[in-house]
C-alpha cells in the first residue's frame, strides 16, 4: 500500500509543478512547441517528468503486490495530492467542502489499507490477456467518436476512454509474468499495456483542452477504478482480510467519492485570483 501511496504523492506533485512551469513559460511568445522547449528549461517541470517516472515505478511496484482496487483508489487520490500542494505552491483557496473531501480520500485509504489483502494468485488466461488488447484498441476508436460529440458529453466520453485506458494498463501489468525480451514481446499484455497507456494519455490530454475539466476527471476516476477492480477480484483472485470484505468495499467508495468530489483538480487548478487595490 505503501508503493501505491507513493505513486498518488510523485503523480500529484508532478501535476502542480508542471503547471507552475507551464504558466512561468508560457509568458514568452511562440507557438506549443516553444511553450515546450522554455517549460523544458525549467527545473519545476523536470522535476515534475522525474515524478512521473517514479510514480509509474511506483505503481508497477503496488500492482505486484496488492490488490488492484486498492491501487486504483490510491491513484484516485492523487487528486487530493494535487489540491493541498495546488493550495500551498499555486496560492489557491480549497473551501471547507474541498478540505472535507481530502479528508474523505484519507480515510477511505486508511480503511482500504486495514481491508486489503495481498494480490489474487490466480494467473490471467490468455483470452483476459487478448481481451485487454482489444479493450485498448477499443479505447482507440471510442476517442474518435467520443471527440465528436457536444460539450459536456464529449468531456465524459473522452474522461471515461482515459480511465479505462489506465485501467487496462493497471490489469496489464498484472498479466505480464515474464520480463525477458521473448516473453515481453510474445505476451499480448505487453502491446495492451502500450496502446493503452498511449491512448489514455491522448484522451485525456483532448478532454481536458476541449471541455470541463471536472466532468473528465469524474470519468476518468469512475474508469479507471471500477473496471479494473472487478477484474481482479473476478478474475485474478484479488480478495480481502478474512472477514473484512464489507470494509474494503466501504473504503473503495469512500475514497473514489472523495476523488470525485475533488475532480476539479484533474488539471492542476488556477492560482488565486488577488483583490484589486483597495479592496478587502
């Protein structure tokens, strides 16, 4: 659990210093691919890039040692990561709600961390292995038609898209049993977790620029934790502490409410707005 923490920590810092280093670059001129190279030469964004790294190591990590609902709910709570950093480095305001929600997130992991058990020793067949390759080809073409669609359905479609793109790589990482060159590269797990990933990463990136952030973040939440947990408990094996199921099912819903009422922060949030001279 302890990985998994770590990978919601380095994902949601990494999301508030790019976007310190986004805005600090983008006062020059040119156009995106200049905005890159200045953000480039900032260390905030680096450091951010690092973070994601060790996030993703992070994960691989939690993922192949417990259960995958818990991991999916730790994630989750990289929103509340991003808006108590947000709150101290971007000078913006969380209400009593907000605060409250961060709080919901804490405990809804402290119970999933009393609940969960090690990860199901049920090794994934072939046809799951088969079937996650098609659902990130599926992924794919639900981004075309999904960016297709009006306002806020398309934000919802296309957040939903990402989530069960990060999900299909969560289940992934779980089918792969070997990680030579040939068992890599024979393992239709391996290309699931690379179209996946790949094509969450597009999703999300177009429903973010495209529409409300706080709808694809809702989407993105509800994808990526829902689909993959049943997978594992239905499939992989993944169970809780004898006995404790029901609480491992009330922190799960815990944590993802508290995610979801904390979407606004899918995209790191705008720094406070300051009063005008002379006003309170």
């Amino acid at each position: 659990m302890m990985c998994a923490l770590g990978a919601a920590v380095c994902f949601g810092t990494a999301t508030v210093l790019q976007a310190v280093a986004a805005r600090a670059a983008g006062r020059g001129g040119g156009g995106e691919a200049a905005l890159l190279l200045r953000a480039l030469r900032q260390w905030r964004y680096l450091a951010g890039l690092t973070l994601d790294g060790l996030g993703f190591l992070f994960q691989i990590a939690a993922l192949r040692s417990i259960p995958i609902y818990a991991v999916g709910a730790a994630l989750a709570s990289s929103l509340a990561v991003t808006a108590v950093v947000g709150a101290r480095l971007l000078g913006v305001r969380l209400t009593g709600s907000e605060w409250a929600a961060v709080g919901v997130v804490c405990t809804g992991l402290a119970l999933l961390g009393l609940a969960s058990g090690t990860e199901g020793g049920r090794p994934g067949s072939t046809a799951l292995k088969y079937a996650m390759l098609a659902t990130a080809v599926a992924v794919l073409f639900l981004g075309v038609s999904g960016g297709r669609l009006p306002g806020r359905g398309r934000s919802l479609v296309l957040g939903l898209g990402a989530g069960f793109g990060f999900g299909v790589v969560e289940v992934a990482v779980r089918l792969i049993d070997g990680l030579t060159p040939s068992a890599l590269l024979t393992n239709p797990a391996t290309y699931a977790l690379l179209l996946g990933g790949g094509a969450a990463f597009l999703l999300l990136t177009t429903a973010l620029e495209r529409g409300s952030v706080t709808v694809a973040t809702a989407g993105l939440v509800v994808g990526e934790t829902v689909g993959p947990a049943a997978v594992g408990v239905v499939w992989l094996g993944d169970r809780t502490r004898e006995g404790l199921t029901w609480l491992a099912v009330l922190g799960f819903c815990v944590a993802v409410l508290g995610a979801l009422l904390l979407a606004r922060f899918g995209e790191a949030p705008a720094p406070a707005a300051k009063a005008p001279v002379g006003q309170a």
